[in-house]
C-alpha cells in the first residue's frame, strides 16, 4: 500500500496505482516525472499551489480538483470542489473534507470560510486520506481510511505531533504517515513525537524525495 506512495516535499505526495497516477499538492518534481492522470489540490498557499508544477505534470487527459478560488486560476479540465462533496474525476472516486484552522493564533492562516479541503482518494481497492493544513478537526475523527496522511508542522499553519498524534488515535487508520514538515515549518525530529503521540497506531516515516530543509 504505502510502495505507491511517493513524498517530494511539504504536502506534495503521487498515488499511483491501476495504472493511474494521482499527485496531491505537487511541489518538488521534477521534469522526468511521469504526468498525472489526476492533480488535486488542497488550498492556494505556495507551498500547495505552485502553477509551474502543475504545468509539467500535465498532459492531454489531466484532471484537475481544487477549491474554488484555486480552480479561477486554472484552465483545462478543472472541477471546482468545496468541503463534504463526492465527485468521480478521471476514475478516481474522492470525496472532500474540511481543512482549516481552530487554534486562536492561527485562524488567519486557514480561515474556515475559504472552503479549503482535504481529500479521501479511493484507489487500488485502499483508502487515501490527505489532510492538507488542518487543525485536528472533530468532524476528521470519522473518516474511514486505510492510510492517513496527516500535517504535523505546527505554528504557525498546522496543528503539530501532539494534536495530529490525538487526531489519528480517533480516527484509527491503518497507517499514519506524517507529511508537512522539515521544509519551512517544523523539524525532521518531529516525526518520532508524532509517532509517541499516535501509538498504538501504526506510523510509516516516509523519506522525502528532496533533502530535509529543517533538521
């Protein structure tokens, strides 16, 4: 399940299976990547949203999701989606789900009114579920998904190891894997407290495709 998972860096992350191939947040590929059959993307940030990258990873047949105030800013084959939705985009099922802030000091970073998302891609007969920048939401907890994709940077953007380690405990996935830090926010070192704080579910560290900025 997890050897068709490939992190580049942040959030960016390629599904690839039954011959589809699916990035999620696409930052740090490169030109020799293989195009996508699917790019989904989480909020209009940088570090989520890089046009030059979706750009390379384009071919004729490319399906694009994004939240609406992203998807104004794209052409092609586009579909506009909001938090709690279903859509069949490219033989892929996903159904979007909340991502935003609820700490105080962060709300201004990912305000809930922007209708920004995280993803639950059905693939390869598994479940994909990729928070983009959250704080441990209630509503999260009851998401059914056979890998769990979680941000763990912390402030000021995410929630960090310790809510997404009480987050992932409630939510119960087969598999944890932390993303969404050692690159602007947060330390490499945070993924073993994500992993003490998630226990007794099982965490999966995976090594991204660019070097560790933070350490």
């Amino acid at each position: 399940m997890l050897e068709n998972i490939t992190w580049f860096r942040q959030s960016a992350m390629r599904l690839r299976t039954d011959g589809l191939v699916v990035y999620i947040d696409p930052w740090g590929t490169s030109e020799d990547d293989e195009p996508a059959d699917l790019i989904l993307l989480t909020h209009a940030h940088d570090d989520h949203f890089r046009p030059e990258e979706i750009d390379h990873l384009t071919k004729g047949s490319t399906k694009i999701a994004a939240p609406s105030d992203v998807a104004d800013e794209l052409s092609g084959a586009v579909t506009a989606v909001s938090p709690g939705q279903t859509h069949d985009i490219g033989g892929v099922r996903v159904r979007t789900v909340p991502a935003y802030n609820t700490v105080e000091h962060r709300l201004d970073r990912h305000p809930r009114a922007k209708g920004w998302v995280g993803y639950v891609v059905n693939l390869g007969g598994s479940t994909y579920y990729h928070s983009g920048d959250t704080d441990a939401l209630p509503q999260l907890e009851e998401i059914v998904t056979d890998v769990a994709m979680v941000c763990i940077g912390g402030d000021p953007f995410t929630m960090g190891p310790s809510e997404a380690g009480g987050l992932v405990r409630a939510m119960a996935p087969g598999v944890a894997v932390p993303m969404h830090y050692g690159f602007r926010v947060g330390s490499a070192r945070d993924a073993q407290e994500f992993r003490r704080e998630a226990d007794p579910i099982q965490v999966a560290e995976l090594r991204p495709t660019n070097a560790f900025e933070l350490v």
